[in-house]
C-alpha cells in the first residue's frame, strides 16, 4: 500500500512541474532542435509582406459595459494608429450601458456606435462583426492602449493565409505604486511560452486586450466562452493557424492586489471551464500530435493544479503516517512552507512572500471557478475588474 501511494505522490508532483515548468523547458529544446533544422517548421505557402498601402482593410471592435471614463481615450487612441484610415474602422458596441459611453465614444469620433441591450461581451462583439466591413476583425478592451504600429503589426501576421486567428503582446502596468499583485512576472513567463508555442505550432490560448480575426473564420460561440481561450483551437481544428505577434505591443493596468487578482481569475475561470468540458478542447479531433500535447499540457493539466497540489499533500501525509523516510517530511515541509508564505505575505509584504501568496492564490483560482460554474452556472456579462480603469 506505502508503494501505491508513494508512486501516486510522486506522479503528481511530477505532473504538477510538468504543467509549470517542463512544459516551457521541452518547448524551449524543440524550438532549438527546429532552429537547426528549418525545413521540419511548419510548412505552407506565405504571401509576401505588404506594404503600408496595401494593408487589409480592419474592423476595430471595442465591447464596453460603462466605461465612460476611459472610452473616449480609447477611441482617439484607435484613431492615432498608424493605419491608413480609409482601411480602419473603429466600432464601440455598448453591452447594456447606463451611463454615457456611447455618447462620449461618438464625441471621440467612432465611426459606429452600437447601443445594444445588456448580453455581454460576446454578443456585443458579436452584433459589433455583423455591422463591420473590415477583412481582419480587431478587437480590444476600453482600457487598453495600442502602440500606433500594433494594428499594423496584426494586419502583416495574415499575410500568412494559413493564419486565421492574431494576438498582440499585452504588457501590465501597476495601477498604483506599491501595488501588490505579481501578475507581472507570471505573465512575462506566459508570453515567452506563447511565443514559442507560437514558433512550434499555434498557440493555446490569447487574450482580450489585444487580437485578430480573419473576417472569414470569425465563429460565433456561446456567450459564456470567452474568445481568448474558444477562438485559438478551434481554428487549429479547422486547419488553420492561431499565432502570437509580439511586436502588436497594447498596454492595460493591473489589478492592484493579489487578491484582486485572485478574483478576476476566479471570475475567468468559471468562463474557462465550459469551453474545456463542452466546446471541444478535449477532443483531439483536427488536433496534431503536438498540438495536442500542447493542449494538455499548457491548459488541461494547468487548469487541474489545485486538484494535484492537494493531492500530492494528502499523499503525503498518507505515507508519512505509514512510516515512510525522511524525504518525505522534506516534502511536507516544503508543501506546508509555501501555505505558511503565502498566509503571511498580508502580515509582512516580502517579495518571495508575495510570490508565494501569487501562486497558490492564483493556482487555487481553477478550482474556485469551477465551484461557481457548477454551483450557479455563468453569467455572460461581466464588469470591470478592480482598479484597471
């Protein structure tokens, strides 16, 4: 019995690095096996790069629910891109707003305006496509801001036309100074995985703040699967490709605290796991080998953390109380030091501390979502998080 749950224990861990930093290793060592041997990529027919002038016309989609502070900048922002404006369209679809967003996105100088009844992001989204008349759909969130050339940058990734879905780099910005959230070094981690998930195959995942869409291969999902996590493999079962552009550069500010952050991914989370149980990311239909490697590892398994992480403790208690050696209180110790950080770090704001509380805040937010969803389901709207406006 002590062997069976010794085996078990150490499957779990191993699981558990695997999914954090195996994973990232091993994609590291093939985009080097593959940089020596360049005819193993992936292959296909690329067009040339156009020039400015022969840019696709684009659709800039901005979803917003109230965001009458930071609309207007939002707009003037999409209208400085260094992108020929008789090419860009610039739609803000208002999801159910009561306050004066729509008003203040006209004054900025959107070219449509949409005032739609509360559905959330999706359909707002949705209904926003319906009305565009761009070839590449853009979209963005009201807080983030593009660099000029990130438009740009997007458009040249479908000159590609295996490429059907685009997101840009979004870098975070501490809201406030002292601010506690470590989402930064976390998310620096992340883009340098994307990017290499990118170079290999397609991504796994996007995000809100800053991607495209082939007007062609736009697919309207249910509106509580979000586009960031629906929209990637889905194109890869079509055939396609999803990519990461890192020079599309778009800034957004962070959720000032860790516990702030904790609930934005709670609330993401109970997004996220309708499109892992009901979409189709589980079955590897349309799927390669490797990319659904990439899928299991990078999302499956990421997302079922918490459940490894409190199964490798009850392991280990179990086998300790069966007499096992030492190495295994080493073990517990170390399980039961990064909980001891991680309650401290509100009591005495040390970085290893903060990180600590980052990590099993956010690696106990899957579970926490997935106890809302199946709890009380999920609502498609959504509001803004806290301190990012």
């Amino acid at each position: 019995m002590t062997l069976v749950l010794e085996i078990a224990f150490w499957v779990a861990v191993a699981l558990i690095f695997w999914t954090q930093l195996g994973y990232a290793a091993a994609l590291w060592l093939a985009d080097r096996t593959r940089a020596l041997a360049p005819a193993r990529h992936v292959a296909g027919p690329q067009a040339a790069p156009r020039s400015s002038q022969e840019l696709p016309s684009l659709s800039l989609i901005v979803a917003a629910h109230d965001e009458q502070e930071v609309i207007a900048a939002k707009v003037a922002n999409a209208l400085a891109l260094d992108y020929p404006r008789e090419r860009l369209q610039v739609i803000v679809a208002c999801d159910g707003c009561a306050d004066e967003t729509a008003q203040r996105a006209r004054e900025a100088g959107a070219d449509l305006v949409l005032e739609l009844p509360r559905g959330g992001k999706i359909r707002a989204q949705d209904a926003a496509v319906e009305r565009s008349r761009g070839e590449i759909l853009a979209f963005s969130d009201a807080n983030s801001q593009w660099r000029p050339d990130a438009a740009a940058a997007l458009a040249r990734a479908f000159d590609d036309p295996r490429v059907a879905y685009a997101c840009g780099q979004v870098r975070f910005v501490q809201a406030l100074a002292g601010a506690s959230n470590q989402e930064g070094l976390y998310w620096r981690y992340e883009l340098g995985v994307r990017a290499l998930e990118s170079r290999l195959s397609s991504i796994t995942a996007g995000n809100g703040a800053i991607y495209a869409v082939r007007a062609g291969a736009y697919m309207v999902v249910d509106p509580v699967m979000g586009h960031d996590l629906s929209l990637p493999f889905q194109m890869v079962k079509r055939g396609m490709r999803a990519v990461y552009v890192p020079d599309a550069l778009a800034a957004e500010k962070m959720v000032p605290s860790i516990d702030g952050e904790f609930a934005r991914k709670r609330r993401m989370m109970s997004h996220t796991w309708p499109i892992v149980l009901r979409a189709g990311m589980l079955s590897p239909r349309g799927y390669t080998p490797g990319y659904a490697l990439m899928i299991l590892s990078h999302r499956v398994l990421r997302y079922c953390t918490p459940l490894l992480h409190a199964l490798a403790l009850a392991l280990n208690v179990a086998v300790l109380a069966l007499g096992a050696g030492p190495l295994y209180g080493a073990t517990l110790a170390l399980q039961l030091a990064l909980l001891a950080a991680a309650a401290l770090a509100p009591l005495l704001p040390a970085r290893a501390l903060l990180i600590a509380r980052y990590y099993v805040l956010t690696t106990a937010s899957p579970a926490a979502g997935l106890w809302d969803w199946l709890r009380h389901g999920t609502s498609a709207s959504w509001e803004a998080a806290e301190g990012t406006r």
